[in-house]
C-alpha cells in the first residue's frame, strides 16, 4: 500500500498515512484517522488538564477539595478518600445501550453520573503532604508538581522521577538540590542547567556531563571549575561565583551573557539517547520511535508523547509501563489492546471508557474496577457483549468516529485548562474554532500585591522571612502569586534571589527552552548532511547531526 495525503477534518491541513501506518490501524481493525496528528493531540489534551487546579466540595463528604474539575463542569467530584472507598458501586449507574441513539450521548450521560476522581493518582499510589499534585505518585511534600513520581520535597515541577529538594524542573531523574533545569539526569546542586548528566554544583550549564563546579558552560565533559569553558584555579572560579550567586540582577546579568554564548557552540539535532531508528526528542533507549516526544524505554511506536515502556502503539500520551497495542489513549498504563480511552489500569481490550483498573472487555464504561464483558457500565454475557459491540462499532464507523478518540464535546476540561496548551498553544478564537472550547473563569488575581517587583531586595540575603506574607506581582503576566516558607527556605540554602516571575510564567519558560513538539528540515551546519531537528530553520543555533557533534564535543 502507497502513502497517501489527506485533508485534515479538523483544521484543514494536509497530512500523510504511510504504509506502516495503515498497517498498524489494519492491526488494531479500525479505518486510518481523519484528523492530522496535531489535532489529534490536541483533542486527546482535552482530557489531560494536570496543572489548572481548583478547590471545590467532595460530592459525597462534602469537604474541601483540590480538583482538575473545573466548579463550573457538572461532574460529580469525589475526594481520594471517598472515591477509593467501597461506599458506592460503579456497576449501579449501569445502562442499557439504545441502537436509536447515538453511542457517544449516552455515554456523555453516563461520565455526568459515575462520580470522578478530583486529583489523579498514579496508580493508585498515595502522596503524603502533597496536596497541590495531580497526575503524581508516590511523593512526598510536593507543591504544584504533576507527571512526577517517588520524590520529596519538590516544588513548580514536571515530569520527575526519584528527585529530592529540587525546584522549577522540567524532565528529570535522581536529582537533588536542583533549580530551573530541563532535562537533567542523575546530578546535585546544578541550577539554570538544561541537557546535563552527572554534574555537580554547576550553574548556567548545557549540554554537558560529569562536569563539577562549572558556571555558564557548553558541550564539556568531566571537567572542574571552568568558567564560560574557561578553566579557572578553584579560587579564582569560587571568586568569580561567588561575586554572582544571590543576586536576582546579577543572575539575570549573566542569564543574558550565557544565552548569548550558548549560540557560539554547536547543538545536537536532537536530544536522543540510544534511540534506534528513531525520529522525535527525549527519546532514550527505544527503538523505531517515529514522531514522538518525551518517551524512554518504547519500541514500535508512532505519534506518541509523555510514555515509558510502550510497545506497538499509536498516538499514546502518558503513562504506558508494559503495555502493548494502545491507539489515542491517554494515561493508559499497565495494559493492551485499548482503544479510545483515558486513565485505564491494569486492563485489556477496552474500549471508549474512562477510570477503568483491572478490567477487560469493556466499551464505553466508567470508573469500573474488575468489570468485564460490560457496555456502559452494564454486565453482560459473552456473546450479547460481542453483538452489542459490533453495533456500536458499525455506528462509529459510519459516523467516521471509531478508532478516534473521544469527541471534543465529552472533554473533561477546556482547552487552556489541558496540556495542549501547553505544547500546541491556542488562541481563544482558535479553540472555539476547532470546537475545543475555552474557559475564562481560571481563578487568578491581579493588582492585590502588597510588595512590588522593585521592592523586593536584590539579595537573598537581604529578604526577610516576612516575605511570605507578601502578595507578589509577576513581572510578565502581572498575575499574584506568593513565596511559601518551605519555599523561601529553598533559595536561602541555595543562595537564590526570590523569582520575579509567577510559576506559570517560569513553566512556559522552561517549555520553550525544551523546544517544541515540531519537526524541521534543516541542513547539518558541519557536513552539509539533511537532518530533522526540532530547532526550526530561522532560529539562531548551530545545529549539527549526530555523527557531526560526537566528532566535535566528544
């Protein structure tokens, strides 16, 4: 079979089906996608809200509670405790399915009945003092962190694994007394490093490994005390730093020499490690990843993002650990053949359902533990199952939905409150173009600030414990924010000045610095060689292939 181009249903644009794809849907026995695979990003995002967080009443104790549903939705919201306990029973909101209605209404119902989880716990896994966490677990003494689990004490985070008194990371494992790094991998005390491994009381580092006590360098291995990839007596390198650290104008000072020296050396066309045959970044130990992001650990899979340990799958984002044949699903771990679903444990030939653990042969069900052969959250035998799926099925063929992933009408969230805004940012009349939705009730305040970014002390050294008291502006977004004591006590230790800028502002930061989830045709700037980077063509760096960079910095 020959690729074909295809217009796109949602926005409009070409995309391409090639051969191995429409082998995979023949796999999976449903018809190839009509929509490109940004828009099917974007639509699974809707059902991924990790960071816009809310307090709202537990439907069935009715105490406070931190919940990824929005007040305004009209879920039913139940705290962990309640949720987790044997108080109410999924399989009694079971009905039956009407052939004279559309599938995806009556489960639209079914989602407005079953009651929700208000925060998402990996795998059930608790999280002690952590109340501000989504998508976590286990951690301990964790503030506004998400997709992170087996840490302590770490705050403004995404995506870590096994760190400790670490803060603003983005993409990290065994980490400990870092700040304001991106992808950074088994190092201590290195802050504003971004694409570090093994280093050690390093600052303004990139791209560099087994480096100790190193200050705005790039591309270096094993080395000591350079400064801007200039090697320094121990003296005079703690001189030069210590003249620096604890200081938010000097920091930013040499934030801005650093970005500009950065540009003198070569870069990576990606940031893969013993990725084979593969094509996408942040890819490590896999192999014949094509188009994706974010993923350790995966063979054979395509249009992917956020997984570890996934085989065979197609548009999955989130999660995986061990499983197998998986198609536009979204935190589906620990499970195979599923198709169409989001937060699914433990479970095997799922269809069209959501919250399901330790369950098979479900379509269309909700928040089931140990289900199976059950539609809509209603038990059946074998057989009645196999021929009340093939009408559905032949429903959702005919409508051009099956092997899609939910509609955008049954997300969970708006699109500003999900992760797509994140990597696919929208405008407002954008989203509600694409059917995406928006919401402008996010609560946040503006003008209450007590202290002005110019009142703030330079120093660290110079700000008292009152601090945290304060109601601080950011100096991007004018959003409020606060300095939490545990937090204040972090920089102190550190020797860092207090940001200036609201943790939602430093994420896209870091966000932008990791790059996008896009590839360009660029041409290696050592051989000449065509190369597929996510560094577009009219940015400044120097991008080099792989074979190029190792004959360089290695």
């Amino acid at each position: 079979m020959n690729a074909e181009t295809r217009n796109c249903q949602n926005c409009k644009k070409p995309f391409v089906i090639e051969p191995e794809d429409f082998g995979f849907y023949q796999k999976m026995q449903v018809p190839p996608p009509t929509w490109c695979p940004e828009c099917r990003f974007r639509r699974r995002s809707l059902f991924r809200n990790e960071r816009v967080l809310y307090r709202r009443k537990c439907s069935a104790c009715h105490k406070d509670t931190i919940s990824f549903y929005n007040p305004r939705s009209d879920f039913v919201i139940y705290c962990l405790d309640c949720y987790d306990s044997d108080a109410w029973d999924p399989f009694s909101y079971g009905q039956a399915y009407d052939p004279a209605r559309p599938f995806f209404a009556q489960f639209q119902e079914l989602m407005r009945k079953v009651p929700k989880q208000a925060l998402y716990v990996n795998g059930g896994k608790s999280n002690a003092n952590s109340e501000y966490t989504n998508y976590a677990g286990p951690n301990k003494n964790a503030y506004l962190v998400f997709n992170t689990g087996d840490s302590e004490d770490v705050a403004y985070s995404r995506g870590l694994k096994g760190c400790k008194n670490t803060q603003d990371a983005y993409f990290g494992s065994s980490l400990e007394n870092c700040y304001e790094t991106v992808n950074c991998q088994q190092s201590s005390g290195v802050l504003f490093g971004q694409n570090c491994v093994s280093c050690l009381n390093c600052v303004f580092m990139l791209n560099s490994s087994g480096c100790t006590d190193c200050f705005g360098c790039v591309n270096l291995r094993n080395k000591t005390n350079c400064f801007f990839n200039e090697q320094l007596t121990k003296e005079e390198y703690e001189k030069r730093v210590g003249e620096i650290m604890g200081s938010y104008e000097k920091i930013r000072e040499y934030a801005k020499k650093f970005d500009e020296f950065s540009l003198r050396f070569p870069r990576r066309e990606n940031n893969n490690l013993k990725a084979v045959q593969s094509e996408g970044n942040y890819l490590f130990q896999s192999k014949n990843l094509k188009y994706c992001f974010e993923v350790a650990g995966s063979e054979n899979c395509k249009f992917c993002h956020f997984n570890k340990d996934v085989k065979d799958s197609y548009d999955a984002m989130a999660f995986g650990w061990g499983s197998e044949l998986l198609l536009e699903t979204v935190a589906v771990g620990y499970s195979n053949r599923v198709i169409g679903s989001a937060n699914l444990t433990q479970c095997h030939d799922a269809m069209y359902s959501f919250a399901l653990r330790n369950s098979g042969f479900c379509f269309g069900c909700d928040g089931l533990r140990s289900g199976e052969h059950c539609i809509l959250n209603k038990k059946y035998d074998e057989r009645e199952y196999a021929s009340i799926v093939e009408k559905i099925v032949a429903e959702l063929k005919s409508s051009g939905e099956y092997g899609m992933f939910f509609p955008p009408e049954l997300g969970l969230c708006a699109y500003n409150e999900s992760i797509g805004q994140d990597n696919l940012p929208l405008a407002k009349e954008e989203s509600l173009s694409m059917g995406f939705g928006w919401q402008d009730d996010i609560f946040e305040t503006r003008g209450k600030e007590t202290l002005r970014p110019d009142e703030i002390p330079d120093h660290i050294k110079q700000v008292p414990d009152s601090i945290t008291n304060e109601v601080l502006a950011c100096i991007e977004c004018e959003k409020n924010y606060k300095i939490a004591p545990t937090e204040l006590s972090f920089y102190v230790r550190m020797n860092l000045p207090i940001p200036r800028k609201c943790f939602n502002c430093r994420h896209t930061a870091r966000i932008e610095k990791r790059g996008p989830f896009k590839f360009f045709d660029r041409t290696c700037a050592r051989c000449g060689k065509h190369i597929r980077t996510s560094y577009a063509p009219d940015r400044p760096e120097i991008v080099y292939c792989e074979t190029c960079y190792q004959l360089e910095t290695i």
